[in-house]
C-alpha cells in the first residue's frame, strides 16, 4: 500500500501534475519509514530502487518548464537528492538487519561479491542525485556519501568508477556554477581542486589497489564503463564538454601502458563529439587538438 504514483515520461508538467507527483514522493518514503527494520516485502524494495533510480537520473529536471520561479526548480532538485538519500538510508539498515538475522556459525555469505556491487550500484544512486542536483551544497553531499563507500569495513564492499565519476562531476559542475554565474573565482578554484582531489581518490583506490581488478572487473570492462560515462555527460551536459575531456586526460595520464590503459578510440571520439555538440566558442580547437593528440600517442587509441 506504499507503492508510488508512476511518474509521466513527459518532461513538460503543468505545476499541478508536479506538485501531486513530488508530494507522492515524499509521503511514499515517510510510509516506508513506519515500517518496522526487517518487514518490507519485496514489492516495497522494488518500489525504493524504481524511485530512487527515476529521483537519480541524469535528464530528470533537465528540460522542466514549469510556472514556479527558478528558486523552486533548484528546491525541487533538493528534494529529490533528499528523498533518495533517505530512501538509501533504509536499505542499508534493512540489509545490516537481514545480514545479521541470517548469520550463522558458517559465516553469512549474503555480502559476496554480486550482493556487495548491488549495494555499491545503490549507494551510487544517492552521489549521483546529488550530483545531478547542482545546488548549493550538492557536490560535498556527494563527497559525503562517497567517503561512506571508502571508510566501510567490508573488505568487498568499495567505491567503483561510477561513484567517482558522479562526484567529480557534482565538484567540476559546482566550480563552473561558481565563475561562470557567481563569478567568484575563490569558489570555483577551490571547487575544481576537490574535483581533481576525486580523481585521485579514484587513482589510489581503483588504479593502484593490488586487488584492483577484482574491483572493476576486466579491462573491456573498465573501458566500457568509461565511455558509458563519457557518452552520458556528451549528451545530457551539453555545454560542459570540458568535464569529460578533463577526466578522459586524468584516465589518458594515469592508465598509461598497453596492459592498463582504460581508454579507448571511441573514448576520445565521445570527447571530441563532446566539442561538436557544445557550441563551446572553443570547440574546434579543442576537438582539434584532440584530434592532435591521438595521432601523436604511441599507443592502441588512434584515429579512425
């Protein structure tokens, strides 16, 4: 009974439509809440991850027009990042819950490895609505719940490429915010360090772990994941190509070698269309050079 209204695939809500949705949202997880720890069924379960995803993705708010001044837009987005948060919240205490009523003297084995990248996959949800917020305070919210994935004590229980590209995207956007409509420079300088200290993160944790490839699986694998990243920025952050070109770099750099590099052609041809589509007043020099780059690389990522 505490399933929540299907939302409309149309972006465009009258302000009424929005409203009824958005109220649904919160009074589905204020139900949840009353539930006690170890009683959702499987439907209330499915019903958190479909909410949480749909709350999370990328495009949501992207294209809103809606009668509420901007102030409400940004609020909005607020709530949405709040809500999967909250709901993220109760799934982890369900799963500590479940976990410990099925531990027996042979060990649980409910957190091997499938089970510990399912909560990962959800975790990444709550650094990803936050990142896709774009409000004041959003990128450390996503660096907040990123440090929950690094700080755990489950030895199979990490951060992949995914939780370090939504944060750095929330601390690059918040830096661009920050100069471009703010014009304070301090800010947007401090905020583009943490981005670049997230890329470092990402290097000591994925790129230099001993166990590393357990925790990315193989390298097509790792090469797949990046450029699902690169292509999801190109198409829903227009007129940010610098953020994947900027972490296409740091990958390009740190991944050097033909053992270990995580790029690909089509990597760098996602960050080159990046610039066609921008109508960044540099885009052609960037693409260029780009472009540049490649044929100048002696390595398997060349031109086609």
């Amino acid at each position: 009974g505490v399933k929540p209204k299907k939302i409309s695939n149309n972006d465009h809500h009258s302000s009424n439509e929005d409203s009824s949705v958005e109220i649904d949202k919160v009074t589905f997880t204020e139900r949840l809440d009353e539930i006690p720890i170890g009683l959702l069924t499987q439907q209330n379960k499915t019903d958190m991850l479909f909410t949480m995803r749909q709350l999370a993705a990328m495009d949501r708010r992207r294209d809103d027009v809606i009668s509420s001044p901007e102030f409400s837009h940004a609020r909005q987005r607020r709530q949405d990042a709040t809500i999967v948060e909250r709901l993220l919240e109760r799934f982890l205490k369900e799963k500590e819950y479940l976990t410990k009523v099925d531990c027996n003297d042979e060990g649980d084995n409910r957190f091997n490895n499938k089970g510990c990248r399912n909560v990962v996959a959800t975790v990444n949800l709550a650094i990803k609505a936050w990142a896709n917020a774009n409000v004041r305070g959003s990128a450390e919210k996503a660096e907040r719940v990123l440090n929950r994935l690094l700080n755990n004590n489950c030895d199979n229980y990490h951060p992949d490429i995914f939780s370090f590209a939504h944060c750095y995207s929330a601390w690059y956007r918040e830096s661009i915010f920050a100069r471009e409509e703010m014009r304070d420079e301090k800010t947007a300088s401090t905020a583009m360090k943490k981005a670049e200290a997230i890329l470092q993160s990402m290097k000591s944790t994925l790129m230099e772990n001993e166990h590393s490839h357990t925790l990315h699986g193989t390298l097509d694998d790792v090469r797949k994941d990046v450029n699902s990243i690169l292509e999801t920025w190109t198409n829903v952050y227009r007129s940010y190509p610098g953020l994947a070109e900027k972490f296409l770099g740091f990958l390009d750099v740190q991944s050097q070698g033909q053992e270990t590099l995580w790029i690909d052609t089509r990597s760098y041809n996602i960050v080159i269309n990046a610039y066609a589509k921008s109508g960044n007043k540099n885009a052609v020099k960037r693409a260029e050079s780009l472009l540049l780059q490649m044929e100048q690389m002696d390595s398997k990522v060349k031109p086609n």
